[in-house]
C-alpha cells in the first residue's frame, strides 16, 4: 500500500454503509483490517459485511465512537460535521473518503474527472475513447463501481477513469490523477459546503497532489489550480476530430474536454473521432424517453442543480417546454431558471423546493402549476403539450425527498411515459 501505511491489523471506522462505504469495507477486510461500520439508516442490508466480520453499527453513535481506531474512511454521502467524523478529527484520527482509500490501494493510472455538470457524460465519454482505441479501461467512483471495488480485480495496467464528486474530494490526501479533468465550477451543494468558495477548494483538490508529469485539463482562462501538472486548456469551440453525435453546446464543451484528456493518455485521434460519433449519451441525462402524439418526453432527472437544467432548456429551446421542476433544494437562486423560460412554457412543480421555485417563475411571468408528486406532474404536462412540444423533467434540485436517488427519480418518470396511452 502507497504511503508507507500496513492496514493488516489496523482498527478501521467506516462511516457510511452505502455502496461506497461497503465497498470500503470489503476491500479493508481482505487486507486483513479489523473493521467496525457505522451508519445512522437502522433499516440498511449489511448482511454481507456481518458475514465477512465486519462489526456493524447502525443508528445515532456517540463522537467517543472514534477511540481506538487507526483510521477512519468517511463515504462521500456523509458530512464532515457529523458526529462521529468531527470526533474522529478532534482526536487526531486520520480521515480518508472511499477515493482516498481505493487510490492508495491501486497502482493503476487515473484519469479524474470533476466539475459541477458533464461528469458523467465525461467520464462515460473518456471510456468510449479508450475502448475504441483498444486499451483496457475501467469507469468508476461517483458512477458504476466504488474505486476499492476495483482493488485486486483489474490489471495494474488498466487506466481508470474516475468521476469525481466535491464529496469524494474532501478527505484525499495522496490522490493523484495522471490526468485530472475540471469541466465547469458553478454553485452547487451550497447546503452542504455553506459557501462556493468552500466547494470550489473541494473541486481543486484533484489537482493537489499532480506533478510535472502530469496533466491538468481545465476550461480555457481559468484560474491558477494547484499542483505541479501541464496545464491543457479547452473550450467548445475547439477543432475536434470528429463533431459529437449528442446535441448541445455543453456536449461540445464536455467532448473537448475528453478530447484533450484523451490526447494525453495517447489515444489516437481516431479513436477519438469514433467514439465521438458513436456515444448517444447516458440515462437521466438529456434521455430522450419517447415520442408520442408528436411530443417529445425527455428524462433529464440527473440535472440535480440550476447550472444543469439550463443546459437542457437551451439543448431544447426550438420548442415550448413543459418542464418539471423541484425536489430538495439546494440553497440555490431559481431566478436564472426563471428567465431562461419563455412565455410559452409552462413549469410543473413538485417537492420541497415547489413554493421557492414559483416565487421565482412568478416574478418572471412564467406560468406554473403546484402538482406536489412526479406522476400528477406528467399527467398534468402530457395534457397540455402539443404536437411539437417538448415534456422534460430537469428538476434543478436533488431527489432525497421523493426518490432515494436521481436515478429512481428519471426510473419513474421513464415508467409514467411508456405507461402514456
């Protein structure tokens, strides 16, 4: 394990027991770590962990909890003020994220990927490239598998695409990409970082730990990052090899980005012109669901920000919009989506963010209309569209009051529409 430190007989906190945090807690077991997990959901399936040894705990711990321990690895979903994690800090105990972890215990080459929109198409996009030139590649972190999950199953020779979220970037230490990939920086999980400033400081620690052998892709005129790497910058209007089958100019911005990533791992410009081509996309992003009547229905559930749904409204803005908006908010203003609608679309609203977002739609003269669950919202909006019209969903806040994640979310909105008669 890199940084001189044995984890055999070490005594291991994971806080956390989600897909990341089991994930950690599998791959400390096999290296012969004495791990005890912690989550505060009584109702988790832990089967597994109790099975391999894992000591669970589930429900409210004491901050004492953190007494004994050699390390704690903290899953992105858990905040750094919670209990047991600031016990852990106020007595000295190392704290690592599931991707600090899993760096350390792989030796393979990362090409990291973060930003507040185009992760996933990014990294999804980086991994079509890589496979179109024939290497061997892995996508994991925030989408697909957990890094530790990787941990003794790949080639040391297998690049791994990591998608980075600000969570997963708050607690590493020895990260360190060899490609490390920033797309965009706009407020997003201001309920969780309090300010952009501090979100921001979480999205440049990709680039801490980079040397001069490295390299850092970032949109043309950004600032200074930190770390040592080459600095390649992008932008959407970059001559590329091939123009991008999706649509969008955020889609050119996030093809450019993998295109300069990828020149740097060596791909060819082939294998790139390819993969441009021929990657449609991925689910809950821009997903074009069905037509039916001559109405587009468009499943945008991953746009969990305001940043990410005005990406959609201007992919989709040669049509009138019945647009479906809300769920848990996000500290955010709403007035930017307000006034990228026009008078002829309309919004249907629902979860908590509901009375927030029509405060903004009123002021800027938008119609709305307060429907409070995801199904009321499409029957409502399938009434009202026309030949032409365009359905979306790009609610513009997360999903955790309705929906266990985004994905449920774009799940039901894709069963509600092939249920349209």
């Amino acid at each position: 394990m890199s940084g001189g430190v044995e984890l055999a007989g070490k005594r291991v906190l994971v806080v956390g027991l989600a897909r990341s945090g089991k994930a950690a807690a599998e791959a400390l077991v096999a290296r012969d770590a004495e791990v005890v997990g912690v989550d505060r959901d009584e109702a988790l399936d832990v089967g597994r962990l109790r099975e391999l040894g894992v000591e669970v705990r589930l429900g409210r711990e004491e901050e004492t909890l953190a007494q004994g321990f050699d390390l704690v690895v903290k899953s992105p979903g858990v905040p750094g003020e919670t209990s047991v994690v600031a016990g852990a800090r106020a007595l000295g105990v190392p704290i690592w994220s599931e991707i600090e972890l899993g760096a350390r215990l792989l030796g393979n080459p990362i090409l990291g990927v973060t930003g507040t929109n185009g992760k996933t198409t990014t990294s999804e996009w980086l991994g079509a490239m890589f496979r179109a030139a024939g290497r061997p590649v892995e996508v994991a972190g925030n989408i697909g598998r957990p890094l530790t999950a990787l941990a003794g199953t790949v080639d040391e020779s297998t690049w791994i695409v990591c998608e980075l979220s600000s969570f997963q970037l708050e607690d590493v230490e020895l990260l360190r990409p060899r490609i490390a990939v920033l797309l965009n920086l706009e407020p997003d999980h201001l309920d969780r970082h309090g300010t952009f400033e501090w979100y921001v400081d979480a999205k440049l620690r990709i680039f801490e730990a980079q040397t001069e052998d490295d390299v850092a892709v970032v949109p043309r005129a950004f600032g200074p990052i930190p770390g040592a790497a080459r600095r390649v910058e992008f932008s959407a209007d970059d001559p590329l090899p091939a123009e991008p089958a999706l649509p969008g100019e955020h889609n050119r911005e996030n093809a450019a980005a993998a295109t300069a990533a990828a020149r740097a791992a060596a791909i060819p410009d082939k294998a790139i012109a390819s993969a441009l081509q021929s990657f449609l996309g991925v689910p809950h992003r821009i997903e074009a669901v069905r037509e039916l009547h001559g109405v587009r229905y468009v499943n945008d559930s991953k746009a969990t920000n305001v940043a990410a749904a005005l990406r959609a409204i201007a992919a989709l803005r040669d049509s009138p919009l019945h647009l479906i908006l809300g769920g848990l908010g996000k500290n955010e203003s709403y007035s930017p989506l307000a006034n990228a609608l026009e008078s002829g679309d309309h919004a249907y609203l629902i979860g908590d963010a509901a009375i927030e977002i029509a405060a903004a739609l009123d002021d800027a003269g938008i119609f709305f209309t307060h429907c409070g669950v995801l199904a009321d919202a499409l029957a409502g909006a399938s009434d009202s569209a026309d030949p032409g019209d365009v359905v979306l969903l790009s609610p513009a806040c997360a999903s955790f009051d309705q929906f266990r994640d985004f994905e449920e979310r774009g799940d039901e909105f894709r069963r509600l529409v092939d249920e349209l008669s």
